[in-house]
C-alpha cells in the first residue's frame, strides 16, 4: 500500500479534483486534510519525530507551510491546512518544495522515510466550510479554551445532497429557536475518497463538558431533533463519529487563541 507522509504534500496536493461549486460573493474557507493512521507501536515514536521535523522547520524559518494537528483514535493525525480555493492546491504545494529546499532536501527525505515506517496508512481530502448551513461558527474556532473536538462524517446518498442540505438549515433554525449559543460547523467534503460526504463539527472544552452540554441540549430540543435526526438518516449511507483533540504541540507554528482554522 502506498504511504502519503505530511512530507510527500507534493503529491498528494497535484491531484486533481474534479469538484467545484459556485459562490456569489466571496472566496469559500477550504482545507487540505491529510490523515495519517500510525502503527499503535509507533505512536511515542511518530510524536517524537514529528516534533522534531517542526524544530527544523523552525529552525529554517519557514513561513508558508503551515498547519494544525488534530489527533484522535479514529481519526489518527489529521494535519489541516488552508487552500485558497482549489488553485491555492498548487500554491501550498509550492510553500511546501520551498520548505524541502530551505530544511535541506536530504534530510527531509531521511525523515521521510522515518516517517513512512511507522504509518499504516494515511488519506486525503479537500474540505470546503458551508457557512450557510453552520450555526455559529464563529464558536467553532480553534483555540485554547476547546480543544475538545466531536466529528460526524455524514456519507451522504447521491443525489440526496440538497435533502441533506436542507435538514441542516432546519437544524440551525431549531437551535435558533430555542436560544442555544452552542454552534457548529458543517464541511463539504470537495475531494476525497468516498463521496459525497458532510463533515459536522462540534468543540468543547473536554469530553465530559462536551457530554454535559450534549444532554442539556438534547433536553432543550425534545422530540423535534429527534425527527429531524431521522430525516438526516433518510440521506445517509453511513454515519461515522469520531473524536479528536487539537494538538498545538504538533502543530506549525502553534495555534494561538485567536486561530479561526
């Protein structure tokens, strides 16, 4: 099985993408996602060299190539990094050859290879931010204070993506309805290897506050989400939940509190 590292970004950023979609007034938030799966014997291992590659993107003052780093059982290491639209592919696949050359290409490939024999396997995607079907997702940003993160991959029906798009709306409405300040954000999967797919993204301050705050809110909605919850179904293949939590110790350079990836 082929490996893609977070160090062979060349690659994986040239492959084309097929999808687009239409915006009327400004340029949509999209990411590249690489998710690397390491062998659990690896796990001590991968952390250590991964902080040490992010020393010696330091150390070679590297600005372009930046990332965020969300890890979790399910969800392994996903590195998350800004494109600017999909021609801005190319453009963090050129920030990322000017990092190579400034690291030194030997030495990038050497840990390259380090790299590859602690993975599994890995996967990539291009996700685009759907404001319109998000409720507040300005409380979604990533910070400090909620490094806590909950996932819902809905892989949707094809065909059934504006059903799917249209019980999201319904969902805002009802949280608006009801006075609830907690928000989310919901992501269109552009690329990747099993579309179509809708990623909701949920953050808090830990796992039990999230837990907590989930059972208040679900008391708040009462049977409507319940209804809603199976219209969504109606749309859905699968439904895949996972956890993750930001991690700024493995990220380039560490978020601040005021960092909105």
């Amino acid at each position: 099985m082929k490996r893609l590292t977070l160090l062979a970004l060349g690659a994986a950023l040239l492959a084309p993408s097929g999808a687009a979609i239409a915006q009327e007034d400004s340029q949509p938030s999209m990411y590249f996602v690489l998710q690397e799966y390491v062998k659990a014997s690896m796990l001590q291992e991968y952390e250590a060299l991964m902080k040490e590659m992010i020393g010696e993107l330091t150390a070679a003052g590297v600005t372009d190539a930046q990332f965020i780093t969300i890890s979790g059982p399910e969800l392994g290491y996903a590195y998350v990094m800004q494109v600017e639209g999909f021609a801005g592919i190319d453009a963090t696949h050129q920030a990322w050859e000017a990092a190579i050359a400034a690291v030194g290409p030997e030495k990038f490939m050497e840990m390259h290879g380090k790299f590859g024999e602690m993975m599994d396997h890995s996967a990539a995607s291009v996700i685009m931010l759907r404001e319109d079907l998000s409720y507040l997702p300005e409380t979604v940003a990533i910070t400090g204070d909620t490094p806590f993160r909950q996932y819902y991959w809905y892989y949707t029906i094809p065909g059934k993506e504006l059903a799917m798009e249209a019980v999201a709306r319904e969902y805002a409405a009802l949280y608006e309805s009801k006075g609830i300040e907690s928000g989310w954000r919901i992501y269109q999967v552009m690329m990747g290897p099993d579309l179509p797919a809708y990623l909701v993204v949920l953050s808090a301050e830990s796992e039990a506050a999230f837990i907590a705050r989930s059972s208040e809110i679900e008391e708040l909605l009462g049977d409507e989400v319940k209804e809603l919850f199976n219209k969504s179904m109606k749309a859905t293949r699968r439904l895949e939940v996972m956890e993750g939590w930001v991690r700024p110790d493995l990220s380039y350079p560490q978020p601040t509190a005021t960092s909105t990836k």
